[in-house]
C-alpha cells in the first residue's frame, strides 16, 4: 500500500481510515493548528470534524475543524436530521453551538 491510500477493513465508508497513522498525523496538526481549541465553544476540543468528506484520506486542512466532543456530537445530530447535508461551515457550526447553548440556558431558567 502507498502512501494517502486507505486500507479499508470493514464496509463502512470509512473503513479504518481513523486507526491510521496518516490521519493521526493529520489530527494531530489540525488539533496544534486550532490551538486545541473547540472552533465553535472555544472549550478543550478532543475530535476534529471533517466539514467535506469528499476528499477523506486526501483532506485539505481547511476541510477539517477541531472540536469538542459536544459540539461534534450536535453537528451529526443536525446533519443526521437532514440526510443530504454533509457540509456545515464553521460559522454555522459556531452558530448552531450558540442556538444551543441560548436554547439550554433559557430551559436551566425555568
């Protein structure tokens, strides 16, 4: 196997491309890169999001985006909801954190 490609193990889409050292390698970079810092919350990011999935195995850095593991669970459930997104930009996954946030602060209220 040569260097960027992914040794696919399962039938998932992506295969056992999160065990490789290639994305560990470029996990690690994008987590340096962002500070460790979830881009959305600002708290300890611990995962870092792929915004395009098209190009997995062969990510540009701007395709990824660190995060907690909160507001990465929220981004799948809101794309979960919508079956064709696969896409959300870091100001809507910023935006979507703040909603969330407003909307439990609003429920702690009462």
């Amino acid at each position: 196997m040569q260097s960027g490609e992914i040794a696919v193990k399962d039938n998932s889409r992506f295969g056992t491309y999160y065990d490789s050292p290639e994305w560990e390698r470029t996990r690690t970079r994008i987590l340096q890169r962002d500070d460790h810092q979830c881009q959305a919350c600002k708290l300890a990011a611990e995962c870092v999001h792929h915004i395009v999935y098209d190009r997995l195995g062969a990510e540009n850095d701007i395709d990824l985006i660190s995060l907690c593991n909160t507001c990465h669970n929220l981004i799948h459930q809101e794309q979960r909801k919508f079956r064709n997104i696969y896409r959300m930009p870091p100001r809507d996954i910023k935006e979507l954190h703040e909603t969330k946030w407003d909307y439990e602060q609003d429920c702690d209220e009462y």
